[in-house]
C-alpha cells in the first residue's frame, strides 16, 4: 500500500491520504499508476500529465455573501478577493487542437497567498461517468484501447454521463461554457453545521465570440485573449444545495433542479497570459485544498484526485528545475 501526503492551504498537513485501490483483483492503482496512464509514452516535459494545454488568467472574485450563513470561508464573506486562474482542455498534449477537445475547464485559486485561499477545478460536464477511481482508472484505460462503448454499456451509472453528453454543443468560447465542481464538498459553518454542496461558473455573457482559425492548436485561447481586450469575461459562481435525497459521494447522479440554488458572487477575469509566464502554470489546482468554511464529502474521486494531481506537480515541478539548471549550465 502507498501512502500519499495532501496539505491544507498555507501548507499544513491535513491528513495522509492512504491512496491505493483495487482494481477487480489487479494489482493496486497508485496515483503513480494514474498519472503513469494520463501522461502516455511521450513525456511532454514540464507541462501537466492531464489538461496540458492551458493558459493562466487572474481577476476578482466579488463574493455576494449570500453563502456566508452557511459557511465561515472568507471567499464566501461579502467583498472583492483576488484569483489566480487557468482554463484548459483536458488530455496530455500541450499542443492538442483546442477544437476538438471533449472537455473544457476552468480553474481557480480565490485569495492565493493566503491561509484562506480555495481551489477548484471545474469541468464542463455536471457529472462523472463513473462513481470510483478504480472505476475512472478503467475507464481511461478503454479509452486508451479504443473499448469505450463496451466499458460505458457494462457500466449503467453512465447514463447521466451519457445523456449530458449526447446534448452537449461546445461552444466557440471558454467565455460561454458552464464548469462544474462535480464532486460534493461541505460548507461548515462557525457553529460546525455543514450542508453538502456542488457549484459551477455559469457564464454571464450571450456572445458566442468569433473562432480566427478552426485549425489552430490554441483556436480558443486566442478568441478568449481577443475577447478580453473589449472587457472583462464574468462568471456566475452558482452553488446547489443537496437535500436529504442526495448522495454527496456519488459523483454520478445530477441533483434535482428543484433543489436550493445560490449565487456565492462573480468571477470577474480581467487577464490572461500564456501558461509559461504566468502565475497559474506552478499552482496545483488540488480540488482539497480548501479554506476552514470547506471541507471534502467522502466521494473517493476527491482523494485520488488529490493524489494524482500532487504526483503530476512533483513531475513537472522537477522537469521545470531540471530545465532551468541546464539552461544555467550553457549560459
Ligand atoms: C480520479 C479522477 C481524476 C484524476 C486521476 C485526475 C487527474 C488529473 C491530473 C493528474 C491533473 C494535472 C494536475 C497538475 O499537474 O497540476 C489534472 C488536472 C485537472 N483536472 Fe483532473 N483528474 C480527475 C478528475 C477530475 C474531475 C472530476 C475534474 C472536474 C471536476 C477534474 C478537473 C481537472 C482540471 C480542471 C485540471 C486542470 C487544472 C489546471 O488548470 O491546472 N479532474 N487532473
């Protein structure tokens, strides 16, 4: 069995993450053997071994404080707090064509620097297709040996999954994508009181934007760089409260649009750089790292998640210094 440390924000150990799992009598799925997987045979050095292709942005996040009662996280307080950010697609190749891309991403670290900050990652689908990391490892591997259509009809919790997916139109723009937290956390509030949830950035704009290359790797990074010279990009941060009938471990069941919904504020993106020179590319947007106010609901995706990505940061983070010493070598 391996053993995995996850660190709260300002970097104190907040638990051991004992990540090793069993995959239908195989050997265990470390977070090794996943990013082992995601990042393939060519290793694209110092870029990440999921969602490689990617550009940082950075803004305010105005908190509307309609969350506050539920939760003591300053982001969640009324007032105006910085973000450094990253949207991305998913896959390994820093050079992937942003066009055809199943998923798009939005990142974000609320208060950086700070003991408060909060991370999450979102993507475009609500739900997972799958309920377990030994699952979603299965689930790539199929990928990987072109077998998804068996794996989904031998898997029946896709069918949320797949229903999203068969609606699903990519937009011309990150600007007009709805990302989603998918996993559940809790809100807890001074009193200790927690209330499970799920959030997504809802765009706050209806123009669909104008693609220059369709052929282009960074097809929408270079409309989201020409949309924001006219302004700023804004974003709904919009969460759903879960009630009595839902699970907040299972990733797989959408919850009821009846279910309580509320606005925490808006993400206001008012820059954006390519990756390598900006603020985002040395972050890891570890889905646990979490300010007091937050805390993760059991769906073991959270920590294996939080393996994965740890392992993928100490693989770039070294190439990146390996990099660097050589180019001081020849200099
Ligand atoms: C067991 C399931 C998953 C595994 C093993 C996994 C693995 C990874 C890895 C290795 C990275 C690169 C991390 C880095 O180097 O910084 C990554 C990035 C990312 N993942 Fe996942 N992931 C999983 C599920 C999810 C889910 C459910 C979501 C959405 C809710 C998600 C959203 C993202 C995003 C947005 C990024 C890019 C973050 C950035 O811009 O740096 N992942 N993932």
């Amino acid at each position: 069995m391996r053993y995995v440390l996850f660190t709260a924000a300002a970097g104190a150990v907040v638990a051991a993450a004992v990540y090793a799992v069993t995959v239908s009598g195989r050997a265990p799925v470390s977070a090794q053997d996943f990013v082992n997987l995601q990042q393939g045979d060519t290793i694209q050095m110092g870029f990440r071994r999921a969602h490689a292709n990617g550009f940082c942005i950075s803004g305010e996040f105005q908190a509307s404080g309609e969350l506050a009662a539920y939760s003591s996280a300053k982001a969640l307080q009324p007032g105006s707090y910085p973000f450094i950010g990253r949207m991305s697609i998913a896959g390994n190749n820093p050079t992937a064509p942003d066009l055809r891309a199943p998923v798009r991403s939005l990142a974000l670290t609320i208060l950086p620097d700070t003991a408060d900050q909060w991370r999450t990652a979102m993507n475009t689908p609500p739900v997972m297709a799958v309920a377990t990391p030994e699952k979603f490892y299965q689930q790539l591997l199929a990928i990987q040996s072109n077998t998804v259509p068996q794996f989904f009809a031998d898997h029946p919790e896709t069918a949320h999954f797949l229903e999203w997916r068969s609606h699903y139109q990519p937009s011309q723009s990150y600007a007009t994508e709805r990302y989603h937290s998918i996993n559940a956390f809790y809100l807890v509030d001074r009193q200790g009181k927690r209330q499970a949830v799920r959030w997504a950035a809802l765009p706050l704009t209806d123009d669909a934007g104008v693609i220059a290359d369709e052929e282009a790797p960074d097809a929408l990074q270079q409309e989201f760089f020409n949309r924001l010279q006219q302004g700023p990009v804004r974003f709904d941060v919009q969460f759903t409260l879960a009630t009595a009938n839902d699970d907040p471990a299972d990733a797989t069941i959408p919850w009821p649009e009846t279910n309580p919904q509320l606005s925490a504020g808006t993400i206001v993106i008012e820059q954006a750089s390519v990756q390598q020179e900006g603020a985002c590319n040395a972050l890891n947007f570890d889905p646990l790292v979490l300010p007091a106010g937050f805390a993760p609901s059991a769906d073991p995706i959270l920590r294996a998640r939080a393996a994965a990505y740890a392992e993928s940061h100490r693989r770039r983070a070294r190439e990146v210094l390996m990099q660097q010493f050589a180019g001081g070598a020849n200099e």
